[in-house]
C-alpha cells in the first residue's frame, strides 16, 4: 500500500541495524549520547525541499507515528520537523 504524506510529514522506513560508529560522517557529540534511529525516506510530502525520496535521515527515538496499516505492515510517518538530519555519504 502506497501513502502519500500531508501537512509537512514525510514516510521512512526504520533502518534497524545502523550504527553512527561505522558511519563515515560528523555527527555533534549531543546526537550520539541520545541514539537517535536512522531511516530510509520513501516518501515525502508535495512541495518538500528539505529531504528526498531515497535519503536516509536521523531522527529521534520517540519521534513520529507508527501506522498499522491493514494489511498488518507498520508506516513510519514523521513531521519534518522531527528530522535532526540527512546522512551523507
């Protein structure tokens, strides 16, 4: 099932064996302590210029809501604003 995110909100997929230690990249001291997730970004809202489809974005642990779709699959939906960062390579 397809979802098409509204009012700044953007779908990421969780990526659940990331770790910033094997991440080639600078990453402020304050993010490690908090562990923020990682995910994968499959889609985002009309007329978002802030993430693409494709990035793989740094959010906070609590962050977002978890869907329940019908088909018994979970969507990640996430506020822009709850995005601490894009990882780039």
């Amino acid at each position: 099932m397809k979802i098409k995110p509204l009012n700044k909100r953007i779908h990421v997929e969780p990526i659940t064996d990331f770790d910033l230690k094997k991440q080639s990249i600078l990453i402020v001291a304050e993010l490690i302590e908090k562990k923020p997730d990682a995910g994968k970004v499959v889609a985002v809202y009309p007329g978002c210029d802030q993430v693409n489809v494709g990035d793989v974005v740094l959010y906070g642990h609590y962050a977002g809501s978890t869907i329940l779709m019908p088909d018994l699959s979970e969507v990640l939906l996430l506020n822009i604003e709850d995005v601490l960062g894009v990882v780039e390579a």
